[in-house]
C-alpha cells in the first residue's frame, strides 16, 4: 500500500472525501498533431485514507460518460464503442498502491482501469497544504498529473491524416486538481 515514512504535513488521520465542487478532472489530448482538445470529467468521486502511522491511499472512480470537451458531437464520439464504449466500461477507477516523497512532492503510483484494461500509473503530487476551512472543517488541496498511452487502455482507433499523423494523438495528459475535506 504505501511506505511508512510518506506523510503528509497538517494531513490528519481518517478520510478525507473529495469535493467535487471544489476539484477538477481534465484531460489534453493532441488533436490533427498540431493543437490540443481539452476536457472535463463532470462527475467523480473519492476519497484520501490517512492511517494512524500518517500513511496515505487514495481511491477514485470517474464516470466516463460525463466527459466534456465542449463539443457535444465529439463527447458522444467519445462515449462510443470508438473510444471509451461507455456503455460496456461507464466508469474509470483508482486505486493507489504506493505514495513516496519525490523531493518536495510525490508520486502516487496506482492502479488505473480504463475501458476494462488496467495499468499501473504514476502521478506526480503535489501537496498543497491543509486549510481549517470555511466551518465545515479542514480541507486540503492536491495538483497530481500523469499521461498516458490511450492504446496502452485498448482504445486503439486509427484516424490517419493524409499529410501523416492521426486525428487524435495517443498520448493523454490527466490533470487533477483536488480539494477534500476530512469526513466526521
């Protein structure tokens, strides 16, 4: 799960739930080689579980039918056997397996499953620190992002562009920005 010695400072004991009011789950991806698409993830869950010894785990889950890139032809392209066939693989999961230090941050290794595949990550964190909150108690702030390899998840379509390269790149950049408060 995670080494003893990975805490995090001002990060308490329990279960911090997190906000989705307060956080965001985006995605670039290269579009015609030469731009990039950006997205959101509207509906998501999760929580940080701190034991006793200060060791942290992180599980999440993202309804993948909730993308949205601002286009509603794309985001039902998207949802599509083509890409994420939502309807047989509605949701992406987390589950960590590792927190370390990496310097002033750390790395979250876990375990992602997405279109029914799944492969271990890493996620570069960084800890914003706690704050006591606005009378609901504390809350505390994380920036994480990794990329992957879209065909790595079994989403392998090709759309060849004549001039070379793809409609849409392999490579996705997952950015998470994440408030969460502890739970009572």
């Amino acid at each position: 799960m995670t080494t003893a010695t990975t805490t995090f400072p001002g990060l308490t004991t329990g279960t911090w739930a997190i906000d989705p009011v307060h956080s965001n789950v985006g995605f670039t991806v290269r579009h015609l080689v030469v731009s990039k698409v950006r997205g959101t993830f509207e509906n998501f869950s999760g929580a940080i579980t701190v034991a006793e010894d200060g060791t942290a785990s992180v599980t999440a889950e993202i309804d993948v039918k909730s993308i949205n890139t601002k286009n509603a032809d794309r985001d039902a392209h998207v949802r599509s056997a083509d890409f994420f066939d939502a309807e047989q693989f509605p949701v992406a999961t987390f589950t960590s397996t590792d927190v370390r230090a990496d310097g002033d941050n750390y790395i979250v290794t876990g375990d992602f499953t997405l279109h029914g595949v799944t492969r271990p990550v890493d996620l570069k964190l960084e800890f914003n620190g706690v704050n006591p909150g606005m009378g609901q108690g504390p809350v505390a702030g994380f920036e994480a992002t990794t990329v992957i390899n879209r065909k790595d998840f079994g989403i392998s379509i090709e759309m060849p562009l004549e001039g070379g390269g793809a409609v849409v790149g392999d490579k996705i950049t997952i950015t998470l920005e994440i408030e969460a408060g502890l739970q009572a």
